[in-house]
C-alpha cells in the first residue's frame, strides 16, 4: 500500500485540480452571464421609476431614468460630461429624465444621504434641479464634511430658496422614507452601484458610456 501511496496521492491532487477549474470556469461563465442581463422593470415598478423629479417632456415617449448619488465621483462626471454635454443636448424634449435617489451610505459616502435630503427640501420649493447642480458642481467642498448643513443651508441661499424652511425641513426627517423607497425600488432592480440608468425601465449597461445610452435611447424612440 505504502508503495502506491505516492501514485494515489498525485491523481488526488489532479482530480482536485480538475474540478476546481470546471468550478472556477462555471463560477466565471455565471458572472458573465449576469453582467451582460438586461434588467427589465415589470409595469408596476416602470410606474414607480417615471415617479420623481424630472425634466423634459412630461409626456415623452422615452423616459431615462438615473439611480444616483450626490456624492459620488463617477455620477458627477457623468452628469458634466456626459448627460450635460451630449444626452440632454440631443434629446431635448424628445426624452423625460427621472431622477431616483439611491444613496451609498454610510460607505462609501458618508453624506450621500444627507445630500439627498437637501435635494429633496429643495424640491420641496421648486428648486430641485438647482440644488443637484450645486452639489455636483460643489461636491468637493461637502463630501468629506463631519456635518454639511451648514455647507447646504449657504447653497440654498445661493439658488434662491427661503433659507429658513430649509433648514427646518431639511433637519426633520419627512423626507427619509421616500429615498428608502427609491433606494429599495432600486436594489428590486439589482443596482448595484451609482450612477445606473433605465430606459423604459430596462437597464442600461453605464460600462458602454454615453454610446449604450444613446444606443438605448435611439431603439426606444423608434419603437
């Protein structure tokens, strides 16, 4: 026995070997395969992702839809680079933008959700948009802050809003349960991450940058 130990020994190691790398193959074929799904809201949660501050045409035909986060990098470059500069400009009228909150806090962003409440007190006075700008134009003023009130109380002001009313709405809490919602709406839609985009309601893959986009937007119109 002792003489075959040797040779048992090896083919244990191969045959080990072998099912570790049909285990990695498959692990790595499933992977892929849910990188590349399509994620497609059914019609109840397509309802909910038109629901939200937007612009554009109301009643467009392609509504594009954004899972963001104030205080993430990658979103600010794409809301500057590419939605301000190419999508919005082509589109116009002819697409309804919906904003969705889906803060990544605590970590890695310490005030994303505190930002989504001052968006969401701004909104509360019409200045919704006015207030997502400033805090992407300005987000490296705010991010890392032990506490931005103060930081969003003077852009409040800076766009135009009662000042006063914001800061009691923004310390309140009214305004937790509906970005839970959005951030809950989204994680049903397997986002993973910020910035993720929905064209009537089937995601967007954001790693194709603005050519996936338009491609998407472009396929929706001509339907």
């Amino acid at each position: 026995m002792k003489k075959y130990l040797p040779t048992i020994i090896f083919v244990v190691a191969v045959l080990g070997l072998l099912v570790f790398a049909i285990f990695s193959a498959s692990n790595s074929k499933n992977d892929s395969s849910n990188a590349t799904t399509s994620v497609k809201a059914n019609d109840q949660d397509a309802a909910l992702l038109n629901q939200g501050p937007s612009k554009g045409a109301e009643n467009a035909k392609v509504t594009l839809v954004e899972f963001g986060d104030f205080q993430c990098p990658v979103c600010r470059n794409f809301e500057i680079s590419i939605l301000q500069k190419e999508i919005f400009p082509a589109y116009g009228d002819k697409i309804k933008f919906v904003w969705k909150q889906f803060p990544l806090n605590p970590q890695p962003h310490k005030n994303a959700f505190t930002s989504a409440v001052a968006s969401e007190a701004a909104n509360d006075q019409g200045k919704f948009w006015q207030m997502h700008d400033i805090l992407f134009d300005k987000q490296t003023e705010w991010s890392e802050l032990d506490d931005p009130a103060a930081k969003f109380a003077e852009y409040a002001g800076q766009i135009g809003l009662d000042v006063e009313k914001f800061k009691s709405d923004y310390a309140s809490k009214k305004y937790d349960d509906k970005i839970n919602q959005d951030k809950n709406l989204g994680q049903k839609l397997q986002v993973q991450g910020t910035p993720t985009f929905f064209v009537n309601g089937v995601q967007v893959a954001t790693d194709g940058g603005p050519d996936a986009i338009k491609k998407a937007l472009d396929e929706a119109l001509k339907q």
